[in-house]
C-alpha cells in the first residue's frame, strides 16, 4: 500500500502527523536553522548575495541533506536572498551589500525525508531605526502568530494575531504570499494567510505541521513580480522584512522546529 493511503487527514484534507513525526521536523528543522546562525558573521557591506549562497550550498552538501530548492519549479539557488524593498524570493547574484541594507534569507534542506524550512532578518553595517522598527514588528509579529497556535483555535485566528499587532504601527501586512503546509512535502494544504478575522478558516489539530512566515512592508502591502519570474517587491518601494518558523501544532500548544541554536534568530541578538 502506498504510505500516502495511510496519512490521516483532516476534511480540509490538511495532514495529521505522529507524534514519532516531531523528531524528524526537530531534525531538518535543526539544520536549517545552523546554516542561518552561520550566515551572521558573512553579512557585511562589501558581501554579494551570490557568495552567501554559495556557503549555504556548501554547508547542505556537508551535512548530508539536500536542497529543498534547488531544481524547484527550475530555481537553481540553495537560498532565497531578499534585500530592502524585495519582499520574497530574491535570487541571489553579484548583489553587493550596501551599508544599511537589510536582507532576508530563507533556507529549506530536506533531511531524511523531511522539510525544514526557516528565514530571518540580517543587517549590512549599521541598522537605521526606521528598518530597526520594522524588523522588530515583523519578528514580533511571527510571535503573536505562534502563540495562537494550539488545538481548538483555527487559522484565522493566526492571522489576526499578526495583522492586528503590525496595522497599528502603520505597516502593512503582505497579502499575496503565505504560510504553507509542510512535513515530508515542501508544500501543501493549509495556506497560512498571515491576515484575517478570529474563529474563521479550519480548525486547529493537534499533528498539523506548517510555517508562519508573516512580510510586512513599511508601506502599502501590494507587490509585484519582476521579469526573472520569481523576485516579488513592493510597489511602492518601501522596505519590507519577513521571519519565518516551521511549527507543529501538540496537544496543548505548539513546538518550534527552526529554533537558532546559537540564538541569533534576530539581526540584534548575540
């Protein structure tokens, strides 16, 4: 029989995971977020986008894993590398890091089978206070989203966690990317709108695995895809951040698998 006749799905036809299935998340999830507290000290100006992803490259290949990435839907990189006004899926290139830039990158290794997939903010140089404040929203905003999660709630209810946190500081929250179902998929059902009224959308159960991956931009929300196809910016131009975790919903609550290690899962930490 094949194994995918055996998975129990919820009726919106979201996967329920074992408990067993914690440790392989923990595991990739682990991974991930290494080569994220590695990349800390390579980000200065002066640096290109297309080195980063090379030693992220580099750093998969030595453990063993495999790039969720690379030969996805034809993209060739290890690593997603968004800066300043770029909201999600920068290509890394021969980008120089400028002084002040402020950069996402997002990173998905699939160890034994399973998808660990994480992204977080660095700085270039010196942080201005206007990005500082929006970095500090956006982070805290993945948090509000987290703290939602636990059986019973449903996912509308993450994401008014989230966009009822970052409107009042007047940014706004991305609507046309989302969170997504992950575990030994790299997407599925549910989407993880990062926006939304309480007690709608399905249902919270324990086993579900996927990412909170919130965009917030210091200006309007809409975004538009550039020529290569993938590199989505906003409109308006204004700079954008994101933070993303990968989580699995227990019995009373929620577990995070893209912990950093080192403790460095924000550009002003450590």
């Amino acid at each position: 029989m094949d194994d995918r006749t055996r998975v129990r799905r919820t009726k919106d036809n979201i996967i329920l995971y074992t408990p067993e299935d914690f440790a392989g998340m923990h595991k990739a999830g682990k991974l991930a977020a290494e080569i994220l507290d590695a990349m800390a000290p390579l980000i200065f100006p002066g640096q290109t986008t297309g080195e980063l992803d090379r030693v992220i490259t580099r750093m998969v290949e030595d453990a063993g894993a495999v790039s969720a990435t690379i030969g996805y839907k034809g993209y060739q990189h290890a690593s997603c590398i968004s800066v300043n006004h770029v909201v999600c899926h920068g290509i890394p290139g021969s980008k120089t890091l400028k002084d002040g830039d402020i950069l996402n990158i997002d990173v998905t290794v699939i160890v034994d089978g399973w998808y660990g997939d994480t992204s977080r903010m660095y700085v270039a140089g010196k942080l201005s206070r206007k990005a500082e404040r929006l970095i500090e929203v956006t982070h805290d905003s993945l948090m509000k989203g987290i703290a939602a999660v636990r059986p019973g709630n449903t996912f509308g209810d993450i994401g008014h966690a989230i966009q009822s946190f970052v409107e009042p500081h007047r940014m706004s929250v991305v609507r046309d990317f989302c969170g997504h179902g992950l575990g030994r998929v790299f997407h599925a059902p549910p989407n993880v709108l990062h926006y939304g009224r309480p007690g709608t959308g399905p249902v919270l159960e324990e086993g579900m695995f996927f990412t909170i991956e919130p965009m917030v931009n210091l200006g309007r929300p809409e975004t538009k895809i550039l020529s290569d196809d993938w590199t989505a910016v906003t409109r308006d131009k204004s700079l954008s951040a994101q933070f993303e975790h990968s989580i699995g919903v227990t019995a009373d609550g929620c577990e995070i698998f893209t912990l950093s290690p080192a403790g460095k899962f924000h550009p002003t930490w450590g």
